[in-house]
C-alpha cells in the first residue's frame, strides 16, 4: 500500500511538474523567445517537454540548451533529447558569450547556493538585454 501511495505521489508531481512547464512555455513563446538555457537541467525534463511543445508550433524555430555540472544526467539527457544542445559546466561560470540567450530557466537550483548573487549575475551577463530569468524553488 506505501509503494503505490509513493507511486502516485510521484505521478502527481511529474504531471503537477509538466502542467507548470507546459504553462510557462506558453509565456515565454509571447516573448519571442529563440534560446532556451535550462541550468541544472539534470536528465533534461524541461528540455524534452519544450522540445515537444515547439514541435507541435509548425515554423516555431528554438535553440535549447540544458547545463548541468554532472556528466551522468547529461548523458542520459542527451539520449533522450532529439535536437538540443546539453553542455557540462558549473553554473558560476557559464561558457555561454555575453548577451546569447533570450532566458533563462533554472528550477530547483537556487536554494543550494549558499550566496545566489555570483549566479545571479552569470544568469544577467548571458541573457539579452530586456529578456528574463524563470525559476521555480523549493524554499517556502
């Protein structure tokens, strides 16, 4: 009875997860918005449903990329993946030119840095002037 207890609340928050995706992805497609950074993309969940979701928009062109410091998931994300770009870097120091991409994603990254400011500023340094940063976090 746990396990199926702990299997639904697993399917609740990938489908709770995929609903605010999908939702900001709407946001973000009024913006004209051509390039996606996901920090901490881990195996790619944002990527792959960003991916489906600018399919589906016939003519729609977007560049993603994920970044993620751990070459595993990065692996299994590229796998997954049919045309983004997955780079293994330390988000304190992005290898991303200044002014590259139209927003930032990051998703819960924010609350294990112990001073949020030195990535803050890498998250401004990339993005296009007038563009923004998305986030969603686990701190209360």
């Amino acid at each position: 009875m746990i396990a199926l207890r702990s299997r639904f609340k697993n399917a609740l928050r990938f489908l709770s997860r995929k609903i605010l995706y999908l939702k900001l992805l709407e946001i973000i497609e009024k913006c004209c918005v051509s390039t996606i950074v996901d920090i901490g993309c881990d195996t790619g969940h944002f990527i792959l449903i960003a991916e489906k979701y600018f399919d589906r928009k016939q003519g729609k062109s977007m560049k993603l990329i994920g970044v993620d410091i751990d070459r595993e998931v990065l692996r299994k994300a590229k796998i997954a993946s049919e045309y983004s770009l997955f780079i293994n870097a330390d988000m304190f120091l992005l290898p991303l030119r200044d002014n590259s991409v139209d927003c930032v994603f990051f998703s819960h990254v924010i609350e294990h840095i112990v001073d949020p400011r030195p990535v803050l500023g890498e998250f401004k340094r990339i993005l296009r002037r007038g563009m923004s940063s998305r986030y969603n976090t686990n701190i209360s």
